[in-house]
C-alpha cells in the first residue's frame, strides 16, 4: 500500500501566527509544532537560495521520527539557467546539505517558469543528469564548488510507492487546515501531538 504524506509548502508565515501556531508559540519552535500537525513538509527556501549543512540538520533535529520533507529545487537550475550547463549547479545543490535529512529526505520538486515551453530532448539530458538513489546523490555532491560542504553520509533510498500532497500558502491561512482536514479523512492524525491553533501539551515538542 502506498504510504500518504499530507502537509504545506513552508511553514513561516506571518499570518498564521496566533491562528494556525497558538497565541505565545516562539517563532523558533515553529516547525516543532507544525510538523506534528501534519506528516511531511516542502522546504521552499532552497528555491531561492542554497542552504547550509547546518541548516537542515537542525530541521532534521526539530522534527518528530517518520517525518518527510521534500525540498524545492533552486530556481537557479529552472528560472536561470533553464535546464542548460547545470551539472556544476546541479553539485551544488547536492552538497549544499539536503542530505543531512537523512531518511527524513522525500522528493525533490522542480518548479519551471510558465513561459518554459517543452523541449524533449533538453528535458531528456536533464533527467539523465538526475542521481536515481542518494548515493549517486552523495557522488554528485563530491563534484560541488569548493566552498560548499560535500555530505558526510551515504543513505539508503527508501523504495516503496509513496504520494505527496501540499496545500500552498493562502492570505485566508486555510492551507495548514486543508492539509489537517485532508489527513484526518484518510485517518492519518491519530499520531500527531499539536493540532491547528490549539494548545501545545506538555512534551509534544520534544
């Protein structure tokens, strides 16, 4: 059976504080709570710019066991360079950290531009480009620029047939309510400790 991760496209947004997050939550336990209100989260900021190492280790660090991220690929690769003389970028990213999400590390989404028209042959060469596992993954990392940091780490690629669904940021701040809704119809809330804008129990946190 395919595993289902239900859960929203970033989670700092001023709006959702005191509505989503409870009154009195600090801004740096934000995503404690939010990745105990649903199961699996998209990192977003990677699209605008590379991370550090150290960055998704505490990401990784914050969040609860059999917790997913995907992560944004960098517009640089799809707005920039548009899929063209991308292996160096391409390093780049891969060593920039991403994989210090160890077995927390879901699937990396590609975003284009909507005035990106398909080319078969350069989307071909692209995709060839991909590592299939995250070992490829860690040897790619290896060919970065010299001033990123290559991954301590070989891990293993989980194999099972999993579904993504995120529910992006909106003014009316329903997307955290959406996704909730949408993993208590699928009966998938039963482990999650911190519910949209109620009060954190003690030790739901740690």
């Amino acid at each position: 059976m395919a595993a289902i991760h239900i859960g929203i496209s970033g989670w700092r947004y001023t709006p959702w504080r005191g509505d989503f997050y409870p009154k009195g939550l600090p801004q740096k336990r934000e995503l404690q709570f939010a990745s105990r209100a649903v199961n699996s989260i998209e990192i977003n900021g990677s699209f605008y710019a590379l991370q550090r190492p150290d960055r998704y280790a505490r990401w990784y660090a914050e969040t609860p066991p059999h917790f997913i991220f995907s992560v944004k690929a960098p517009r640089f690769i799809t707005h920039i360079k548009r899929l063209r003389d991308i292996h160096k970028p391409l390093a780049n990213f891969f060593a920039s950290g991403v994989l210090e999400l160890k077995e927390k590390l879901g699937p990396i989404l590609w975003q284009f531009p909507p005035n990106f028209t398909f080319d078969a042959e350069l989307f071909e060469i692209f995709l060839d480009q991909l590592p299939h596992d995250t070992e490829q993954a860690a040897a790619l990392a290896h060919q970065h620029d010299s001033h990123l940091i290559a991954p301590r780490q070989k891990l293993s690629a989980r194999k099972s047939r999993e579904v993504f669904c995120y529910f992006d940021n909106d003014i009316k701040v329903r997307a955290p309510f959406d996704a909730r809704r949408l993993l208590e119809r699928f009966d998938l809330d039963r482990n999650l400790l911190t519910a949209p804008g109620e009060p954190v129990a003690e030790g739901a946190l740690s």
